[in-house]
C-alpha cells in the first residue's frame, strides 16, 4: 500500500534536493545548516502524533507579499508525507 513512499531517492534527486534548499536559503539569509536544523526540528515532533517519511520530507521557506502590501515576508512550506498516524 505505501510501497511507492518507501522506494530510496536517486542520487541524482537528492543533489537536486540539496541545490534547491541552497537556492531557497540564499533568498531568505538561511544557511542550509539552518534548513536543516528548521527539517529536523519539524520531523521530531511531528514524529510524536504520527509515522512520517523523513527521506522525502521537503521544507521551503519563500518570500510572499501580503495584500496590499509591498513588504515581503518569509512563509514556510511543508509537504510532509504521512505514513501512517499514532495512536
């Protein structure tokens, strides 16, 4: 059932990975040690209410205006994959 979450990433898609956290932290003035830091964080206690996949786990942190206003501000994004909930 959860077959297709268990398969391991490339090489290749974890250095696509990597260059993506390093883009996106240049844009806000976050090291990607910091990234990491915020991803592992997040895991840990998400980790207490539920089995989560770690392995593809993404974290973005992006700038977003708000309405009417020309200020940006940093919003996270999580897309965490859900294996299976804690009971």
């Amino acid at each position: 059932m959860f077959k297709h979450l268990l398969k391991r990433k490339s090489s290749r898609e974890i250095a696509k990975d990597r260059l993506k956290i390093l883009l996106i932290s240049d844009r806000v003035n976050c090291s990607p040690e910091m990234m990491e830091m915020i991803k592992n964080d997040i895991a840990k206690v998400i980790s207490k209410y539920m089995k989560i996949d770690t392995q593809t786990m993404e974290i973005q942190i992006t700038k977003t205006g708000s309405k009417g206003r020309s200020l940006k501000n940093p919003t996270l994004y999580a897309n965490i994959p859900i294996l299976d909930l804690k009971q």
